[in-house]
C-alpha cells in the first residue's frame, strides 16, 4: 500500500490505455484518495490486518512433513460484523478459486468446516459477500474431492441453493414447525425420500431426545436412518480465544 500511496503521489506513467492520466483519474482526486489511504496506513485499528500468514490456500492445504493432515483455523471471533463478511467473503472467495484450479477427484481432497453458518449464507434478497462462494461450493465442491459441512441452529435462516444441495444431513430435533418443515421439504428434493413419509418424518423430528439425529445420505438406502451419538469427554470450555488457539498450535 505505501508502493500504491507513492505511485498516486509521483506517477510513475502518463497515460492509461490511451487516455492521459489527468483525464482517467485528476491530480485532485489522485490526492484524495492518497489522503485517504495515508489515513488507513496511519490507524493503529488497521496494523492488525497487515500481519498474519499470507492468504495463500495451496500452502495452507500442503502436506505437513510429518505426514499428517494439516487444520487451519480462521476465527474472527475478534471481528465485528461487518468485518467477519468481508474476512471470510474474502478467504471462501480464494478457496474457491483453489478448488476450480483442481482436477476432476473421487476422492476427498479437501473439507471445509463452517461452525455455524447463520447470517453469512440467508434466503434470497440477501446477498453477503459469503454467499455466492458457499452456494457454489455446495454445487460444484465435490466433483473436485472437496467436502463442505455447514452446521446451523436455523435452518429457515439458509438459502434453499444450500439446502437442496446437501447430500448427507444430520437432523437434530427442530423446536419449531417452521424449521422442520424447511428441512424436511429440502430433504424431499430431488429423487424424493424412498418412500418415506414426509410427515411421519416431522414428527420423528419433533419428538427426537437429545443427542439423537435423523440421518440421510442420498448415496444409501433407506433414505432415513436414526443416528445416537456416543458420549464424549471435552475440555473445551467454549468458543475459542486467540491465546486458545495459540496453546493448541504450541507456540
């Protein structure tokens, strides 16, 4: 950016295309935008976003020497909202532009993991800068080896693109009628649900206890299958801090 600021100041060419630089772009707005960009050189809130590892998917995803399979965490819990769509608008946009630059797979190359989904892919007129990068990963994604799982609370708060793509669903029970009816109609797509009974399947929504899901994989049959997970021990305590993060890499 200092590179651009001084170009802006001093440039260094006299035409753009075949028009003269004055008339593309005057002197005069040339020196607004340089005074706004020494503005966002000189915040201390901006320092922040000029560090960090270098948005670089094919290195994040690179074999670790050790041989096992890297992880890379983007948390933005330290973001506001407007700056928590522009940070994953900006790395799922980048991720995608890896996966199209793959060759065809069967098998799983890649899985990205969204922890909540809600608000960064919602119903149309809503449009995110998150939005058309996760609804086409949900298309596209597999035919490259790479899965996508999105876990939500709120399913009526989706876009049906995302939804109607899914093909394995893990349903937990939906408190509202409006949430099972969403996801059994999305369920009910394309090929339909072998024969199962759409209502009957609301109500074994409804009346699921706890840590007990509907399970559908469009690949097997029956269609509809009752999953109870096992217990598990955690430490976790909640949602994670940067320092949290930082003790779980070791540094």
């Amino acid at each position: 950016m200092e590179a651009l600021l001084s170009e802006l100041r001093e440039p260094t060419q006299n035409e753009i295309g075949s028009m003269p630089l004055d008339e593309y772009l005057p002197k005069k707005e040339r020196t607004g935008l340089a005074t706004s960009l020494n503005t966002l050189l000189a915040s201390p809130t901006f320092e922040a976003w000029r560090h960090g590892s270098p948005l670089d998917i094919e290195a994040w995803l690179a074999p670790r020497p050790d041989g096992k399979t890297p992880a890379v965490v983007v948390s933005v819990a330290h973001l506001d909202e407007d700056e928590r769509m522009l940070v994953i608008g900006v790395v799922l946009e980048q991720y995608l532009a890896w996966v199209r630059a793959q060759s065809g797979c069967s098998e799983l190359r890649s899985l990205l993991v969204f922890d909540e989904v809600w608000g960064f892919v919602p119903p149309h007129p809503a449009n995110p800068p998150t939005k058309r990068p996760i609804v086409s990963l949900m298309k596209q994604a597999r035919a490259f080896g790479v899965g996508v799982v999105l876990a939500t609370q709120n399913p009526m708060d989706l876009d049906y693109r995302a939804l109607s793509n899914a093909g394995l669903w893990v349903v937990g029970r939906l408190q509202t009628d409006a949430d099972r009816e969403r996801v059994v109609e999305a369920m009910s797509g394309e090929g339909g649900l072998d024969g199962t009974d759409t209502e009957g399947l609301t109500g074994v929504i409804k009346q699921l206890s706890p840590r007990w899901f509907a399970l559908r994989n469009v690949h097997q049959k029956p269609g509809i299958r009752l999953l109870n997970s096992r217990t598990t021990l955690s430490w976790l305590k909640g949602p994670m801090t940067r320092e949290d993060l930082r003790r779980a890499r070791g540094d």
